[in-house]
C-alpha cells in the first residue's frame, strides 16, 4: 500500500472542507474524539459516566432514609 504524502494529505483535507464546510469542522472533529474516546474507555473496561449517574440517585435515595430513620 503506497504511503500517503502532503499532496495527497492536501487533496484529502479539500475533499473533506468541500463535503463538510469550514464551519462544520469542528463540531466533526468533537464528535469523532467523543466516539474515540468512549471506544477506548469501553474496551479498556472502565465504566462510563453514564453508570456514575445511574448510582448517584441510589446514593441519595439511601442518605434520604437514614435522616428520616434518625428523625
């Protein structure tokens, strides 16, 4: 497989420009480093933000209950 050169680089970053905008860019690139990144913590096996905020309701529905035991 040939090696990709700045020509080649070049007309690949125009194409991209051309089908995206300049003003779309960085809302693309956001969202491609958003999916790289859940890619990567959900094979490495680390639980996502999303479970942290599923176990943060039980946490205060718990606290809740032993001020109205105490009380």
């Amino acid at each position: 497989m040939p090696q990709l050169g700045i020509p080649e680089l070049l007309i690949i970053l125009v194409i991209i420009v051309v089908i995206f905008g300049v003003g779309r860019l960085g809302e693309v690139g956001g969202a491609l480093g958003k999916g790289i990144r859940e890619f990567r913590k959900a094979s490495s096996g680390e639980p996502d933000e999303g479970d942290e905020d599923q176990k943060e309701p039980q946490k205060l529905a718990e606290g809740s209950n032993d001020e109205e035991a105490s009380s």
